[in-house]
C-alpha cells in the first residue's frame, strides 16, 4: 500500500479522536502522524509540501463526523501528488 493510502486508512480508522474539536478543519497527516491542522485544504498541502514530505506520501482530509462522507458535487477531491502545484 503506497503512503498516501495508508495515511487516508489511518485517518479513517481513527478519525472520531483525530477530529476532536477540529470538525471543519483539514488534517495533514504523514507515516501515521498528525502533523498539522488547517482551514483548507489548500494550505495544508502547501504547508506539508514546505516542510518538507513528498508529494503522494501523505494525505489532507476535512475533519467530518464519523460515517459522514466526503463529497464535492459528484467528483473525488484530489490530495498529495494529484495536487498541481
């Protein structure tokens, strides 16, 4: 499994902890770690990629409820190395 994806599955396998007062909020995470919080999901890829983590090995997800599904009228939003920069 690539990091991207595992970044996304350890999202959501702990996602009622990692959106405790963040609901709205962009989480980046990398190799299962929480490396920041942010107000779109613009700015978290930017700053992820500034720090340093190379695109496709980590994941910017919005902090939804549990069980509630991402969706932006009707395409999948794009995150790590689908992002253009």
């Amino acid at each position: 499994m690539d990091k991207q994806k595992r970044a996304l599955y350890y999202y959501l396998a702990n996602q009622e902890e990692i959106n405790e007062g963040h609901l709205g909020e962009y989480v980046g995470i990398y190799d299962n770690h929480i490396i920041g919080y942010y107000k779109d999901r613009f700015q978290g890829v930017m700053d992820m990629v500034h720090k340093g983590y190379e695109r496709g090995t980590f994941n910017v997800s919005l902090c939804r409820p549990s069980g509630e599904p991402e969706v932006f009228m009707g395409f999948i939003p794009v995150t790590g190395e689908d992002v253009w920069i």
